[in-house]
C-alpha cells in the first residue's frame, strides 16, 4: 500500500519552459565563475611563471638531456659488458683448448711410457722363467742324484 502511494506522487521529469530558464542560469554562473574566479588565478600563474623567467622550461630541458644522456650510458655500460663477456668467453675457450691440447700430449706420453714398461716387463718376466727354468733343473738334477744317489 504504502509502494502505491509513492509511486503515485513520484516526480516525474518532463521538460518545459523551466529549462531554459536553467540553462541560462548555468551559464551566467559559468561567465561569472569565469570572471571573478578563473581568470585572475589563470593571471596570478602566468605571471609566476613569467616571473621565473622560463627557468621551469629550462630545468625540463636539462632533465630531458639528463634522461637521454642517461639512456645513452646505460646502452654503452650494456655493450661494454656483452663486449666484456665475449672476451671472457674467448679467453676461456682457448685456456680449455690448451688444456685440452697439454692434456692429449700428456696422455700420449703416457701411453708410451705403459707400452716401454709393458714391454720392459715381457723381458724381464721371460728372463725370470729362463732363470727360473734353468734353476729348476739344476735343483731337479740335484734332487734326482740325491734320490737315486743314496
């Protein structure tokens, strides 16, 4: 009940005569707030910065070269570094084929070294049976004479 009896005398907004009387009072309000308000504060600023002589464009002029002089030294900081990488890089490539090359050498000298032994010991162990040999039958003989001897 109580919903029916305010939509009933709702408000409803249907423009008429009074319109027009609004927006011309918008826009005195507007030429006035213009005249009394705007404009002299506009004035007061430009006459600061008159007053400072253009020294706000001047300081953006020296932080627009700042900023650019900044980006320019962090491009050559950033191609000295991958310049530096590089030479480190190469560095390291011929440090790692010179061991590489000392390494070849040193096992090729080793090589040789375990062939020379290897071969060393042949001799030496065929030259410890024929030793080993010979004794052995002379201590054959001298068991056989002691045996058949006695």
């Amino acid at each position: 009940m109580y919903v029916l009896a305010f939509s009933e005398s709702a408000v409803q907004l249907v423009p008429d005569g009074t319109i027009v009387v609004h927006i011309a009072l918008i826009l005195l309000m507007i030429y006035v707030l213009n005249r009394t308000f705007y404009r002299p504060i506009n004035k007061v600023i430009e006459m600061r910065e008159r007053n400072k002589g253009g020294h706000s464009s001047e300081a953006e002029q020296i932080l627009s070269k700042v900023n650019e002089r900044n980006a320019q030294f962090e491009n050559e900081m950033l191609g000295a570094r991958s310049t530096g990488y590089k030479m480190i890089e190469s560095e390291r490539n011929q440090a790692v084929l010179a061991k590489e090359s000392a390494l070849g050498a040193i096992r090729e000298e080793v090589s040789a070294k375990v062939t020379s032994e290897k071969a060393s010991l042949l001799k030496q162990k065929e030259g410890a049976l024929k030793t080993l040999s010979g004794e052995a039958e002379q201590l054959a003989a001298k068991i056989k004479s002691n045996i058949l001897g006695s």
